[in-house]
C-alpha cells in the first residue's frame, strides 16, 4: 500500500483547484454513457459532480494568501497483490465500493494525524474523492527511460487507485490544516497553530488499516518497516532483519502469528531490536533454530573461526534443552 500527499498532479496547488478537477476527469472523457462514468464522492455522498468539487475547494480559501497552498492531493495507491486479493473477496465491481470505503477511513487517520480537538475525523475536513482505472507510463518510470514504452502509455495489470483533493481549510473554513507542517511537536506554538502531522505515521496507518479491515495478511517485505529499515537501519538492523526474513520463509505457517505482526509493526528504525528474545518468542525452542540462521549475521559482523563458532553451538544448544525442560 503506497500513500503519499503532493501538492496536485498539474503542479500547482496555490490557485483553483479547476485545472487538477479536468485532469482527474480525463478517463470519463472516453466514456459515453453517464452511467458509466467515476463519480466524485465523499463521506456525505457518492454522486458528486465536477463542478462540485472546484466550488466546494475554491471557495474554502478564508484568510489564504495569494502564494499560501489551497488544497492538496493523497494519492491511494494498492500494490497488485492487494488489488488482486480485494477482487477475488469482492469481485471486481465489489472492489471499487470497498476502496471508497477505505477512502473514508484513510481521512478519518488524516484527520487525526493532527493532533487537533476539533479536527477528529473526516466529517470534519472538506474533500473529495476520485476512482481511477487506470495508470499510465510516464517519464520518470524506468520503462520510459529504457525505451520500453512510451510515456502516455496505459499501464499493464489491475491498476485500480484513489485520488483525493483535501481543502487546506477544515469543513468551517476556519482552522488551516497543512500536512507539510512536520513539526511533530518540536515547536509546539507552531504546532498549536497549524496542527502537526507526521507522513510516515499517516503512511502506516493507511497500511495498518487495510490490513485490519479487509482480513490481509501482509508479508514481510511488504511492509513500510521493513522498506524503512533497509533504506535507513544500520548494517545490524538490516542483519536481524535478515534473520527474521528467513524464519519466515523457512516457516511460512508462522506467517499469522500474532507475536510475529507485533514484532514486525514495533521494530523501530533508529534502535536495535533483540534477536534472541524475538525467536524466543516466536519459537519455544527459539535456541535449536537460531543455529539455522547464523549465516547472515556472520557473514555481516565477520564471523568467527570454527573452534569458537562450534562451543558457542554447543553452549546455544544447552541452554536450548534447558528452556524445553
């Protein structure tokens, strides 16, 4: 699950919000019958039209500068085997109203990421939500760069995917709401202002959501920690990481044990995390199959010579038939 906030896909978000409403508009440019168009909608309604949208944000603007940022973006975006297990649940019309639903509740962590009394869930913010089909190739994708395809281009596969114009202003007009304010506190005047908000946490939530709601049982290397870990832990992180990785796979009927979310969801980035008291945890006889996964973390630190690797195994191995009596 990938979220992300932009400031608007034309680039500009200190103006109407006319330009960004036309672009997002362009699939039901191709589609004939009204019916079959992507409605706007929203937490009140799911029948909402273009022009709807471009008053309803433009006219939110209360005490906003000429260079102040008007509204923005957050862009929902389910990974294939995401999409692929939400339509063998719903089917594949099924699916677009449980996004919506999902939609929903992502605004309600939006809403909350601020910190703020007054500011609880999305009732009280003004946005606007739109299902899109489709994906297309652009300049940045490596496809592109390698002459592949063709920037324009529509992508491959299920590419079904959410885009949100939120109001910088809440539902009164009243209290600024800016996502870009990654204060978290450290400033806590500015924060009491303009409300705090913290991406990465808003990021998780979104994932953590998905999970919950729809039942899905999220690998490891299919969760934000683990991407966060590997870009930015240190080399023993990453290590320990390792491990973990290859407990699972070497135990895939491990893969739902709630010990097992628990640690993967609290491993923080910037602390080391105790390797022995996870399999300990996840394993009774913890011990006897940590000696399966020493390799990678020798072959990081490295390693020790085989008289001392084979007492401490012996030592490992004791202290394992201990733990079973």
């Amino acid at each position: 699950m990938h979220i992300n906030i932009t400031t608007s896909e034309t680039g500009d978000n200190k103006g109407s919000c006319g330009a960004l409403v036309a672009y997002l508009e362009k699939e039901n440019k191709d589609k004939k019958r009204l019916e079959d168009h992507e409605n706007w909608f929203n937490g009140k309604s799911a029948f909402i039209k273009p022009h709807e949208v471009r008053i309803g944000i433009d006219n939110n603007i209360a005490k906003l500068g000429k260079e102040d940022s008007k509204f923005f973006l957050i862009n929902i975006n389910p990974s294939q085997k995401e999409l692929d297990f939400l339509i063998s649940q719903f089917g594949e019309e099924g699916v677009k109203d449980k996004l919506k639903e999902f939609a929903i509740k992502v605004m309600d962590e939006y809403a909350k990421n601020f910190k703020r009394d007054t500011i609880r869930n999305h009732k009280d913010l003004l946005w606007y939500g739109k299902l899109e089909n489709y994906r297309y190739y652009g300049y940045n994708d490596k496809e592109v760069k390698n002459g592949i395809r063709e920037r324009g281009v529509r992508k491959e596969g299920q590419q079904l995917h959410l885009q949100i114009i939120v109001s910088r202003k809440d539902i009164t007009n009243k209290i600024k709401l800016s996502p870009q304010n990654t204060s978290r506190g450290k400033n806590s005047t500015h924060s009491e202002k303009l409300g705090q908000f913290d991406r990465t946490a808003f990021k998780q939530s979104g994932e953590s959501l998905f999970d919950e709601m729809f039942g899905f049982k999220r690998g490891l290397k299919e969760r934000m920690n683990y991407a966060n870990i590997m870009k930015n832990g240190t080399i023993e992180q990453k290590a320990q990481l390792q491990v973990l990785n290859n407990v699972l796979e070497a135990y895939p009927q491990q893969k739902n044990n709630q010990i097992i979310d628990n640690i993967i969801t609290n491993i923080p980035a910037g602390q080391q995390f105790d390797i022995d008291g996870m399999l300990s945890s996840i394993f009774k006889e913890g011990w006897e199959i940590f000696d399966m996964f020493l390799e990678p973390l020798g072959g990081i630190s490295g390693g020790q010579d085989n008289i001392e690797e084979n007492e401490n195994k012996k030592m490992r191995k004791k202290r394992g038939n201990q733990v079973k009596r």
